[in-house]
C-alpha cells in the first residue's frame, strides 16, 4: 500500500466522498489559503512541522483540490525545500517534468484517486471513454484530466493519453501495457479528428472513432494498424484525445526495445 493510501486508511476513509483535503492537509500539519496567485498556480512554505499552502483562487474546484495533494506530496517527499508549482508543473502527463513534480503528482493522484477506492469503482467501467472518465471525475471530484491520467497510468486499457494545443503536443501518458516505441507525434495530423476540434469549429466527439495508427504514430509500419480516438476540449484551447490501441500486435514489444520504457 502507498502512503497515500495509508493515510486515508488512517483517518478511516472508506468512500471518495470523504476525502476533504484541507481536513487531510490539517492531520499533516498543513494550513490551505486560496488567493489569486499570478506566474504560478499553488506554492507550500513549510518549518519543522508546519507548514501553509496557497493555492490560486482562480482555477476551478477540482483544479484547486489537485493543486493541494500535490502540495502535499512535497510536504511528504520534499520538506524543507520552498517549493513554487507552475500550472504545467502540476498534473497532466509526466513529459519533461522535473523529478521532483512527478513525485508530487503521483502522490497526489494516489490520495485523490487511492487504488482501493478507484478499483471497486472503475471495474463497473469495462470501456475505457470520455464518458467512463467523466463519471470517474465526479465521483472523486477530480478534473477530467486528473481522473483520464489515472485511468491509463493504472492501466484500465491499453491506451494513451495526450494532450494538445495550439502549439503542438504538450504532454501525454502511456498505459504499462502499452510498449514504449509507440510515441505519439508532435504535431496533429490532418487526418485525426482532434485536428479539425483544436483548429477548426468541431465540435467534441461523441463517440470514439477507429482511425489508421499512422495519423498518430510515424514510425514505419504503423498504417498496418488501427487504433480508436476520442478528443474532448478542456481548459483554454487545449484538447485531450484517448487513444485504444484495440490491435493486440500493437502490444507486443519488439526485441530491440524488450525492457527499457521511456
Ligand atoms: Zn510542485
């Protein structure tokens, strides 16, 4: 058990509804204070074994409540240390993010979303979709991208997750099951249909839709297959696209690339 988990279970936590983080943060020693913060998006200053978390008012609620377990991982792993959290520091996928912001996002998913309450719940959703995510969102009051993160990370379903802009892919996240030399692309291809959302008036997907792999991944060989895609816009011009690789030879790892991940 991670402990996360061990906490909740500690305070005797037996339903999602029951975790209020300032009443966590307060068992920790740890004050949580909302105000409009610019430049950055939640910050902790702590001394010996107290400490204040200051969390941007501007963000939205579920924004908020993730931006104060990630505080509360580095209150965990990082005391000591003043830590000031931009938005991209906190949640999403873990490309290119500092070590230390992983681990704080990783805790923060574990206290949001701990295994022995999402389990129970998420079995109820064999499919892995926008719809299965946004029931997981309000049932831990968690953002759709906080509850589809944790959905793949645990691996729900051989998929990805990825997140894009205006400006090309910021991030993403890869299933365990999934091998490591399936890397989406930078840019969105034409054909994907989360081309036409982020650059045209599209609007969301309703349903998943089986596209060639080659929109998605360029190395060679890829238009043998084909995976499903579903896009939701989320906050600004950002969009969010699942992608089930629903061709089990997609899953298979090639010999040069057996045990490593990156
Ligand atoms: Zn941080």
């Amino acid at each position: 058990m991670n402990p996360a988990e061990q906490l909740l279970q500690q305070l005797g936590i037996t339903d999602p509804r029951e975790i209020d983080l300032e009443a966590v943060a307060w068992t920790q020693g740890a004050r949580v204070y909302y105000r409009p913060l610019d430049g950055c998006e939640a910050r902790i200053v702590g001394r010996d074994n107290q400490a204040i978390i200051t969390v941007n008012d501007r963000s939205s609620a579920r924004r908020q409540r993730f931006s104060i377990a990630h505080e509360l991982g580095h209150w965990k792993w990082h005391r000591g240390r003043l830590l000031v959290c931009r938005a991209e520091d906190i949640g999403g996928g873990d490309t290119g993010k500092p070590q230390v912001e992983r681990t704080a996002d990783s805790y923060a998913a574990d206290l949001l979303m701990p295994p022995y309450l999402l389990k129970p719940i998420s079995s109820g959703f064999p499919k892995l979709t926008f719809k299965t995510v946004s029931e997981i969102a309000d049932a831990f009051n968690v953002s759709r991208t906080a509850a589809a993160t944790r959905l793949v990370e645990t691996d729900h379903a051989p998929s990805l997750l990825v997140c894009h802009g205006q400006h090309g892919r910021k991030w993403f996240a890869r299933a365990p099951s999934v091998p490591g030399h399936w890397f989406p692309q930078d840019s969105l291809d034409h054909d994907s249909y989360a081309f036409g959302i982020v650059f045209g008036t599209e609007p969301d997907d309703r349903m998943p839709h089986r596209i060639g792999a080659d929109a998605w991944f360029d190395r060679r060989g890829a238009n043998r297959f084909e995976v499903t895609e579903e896009t939701v816009r989320i906050a600004g011009d950002d969009v969010l696209t699942l992608l089930l690789l629903v061709d089990e030879e997609m899953l298979e790892e090639l010999p040069q690339y057996r045990g490593r991940r990156w």
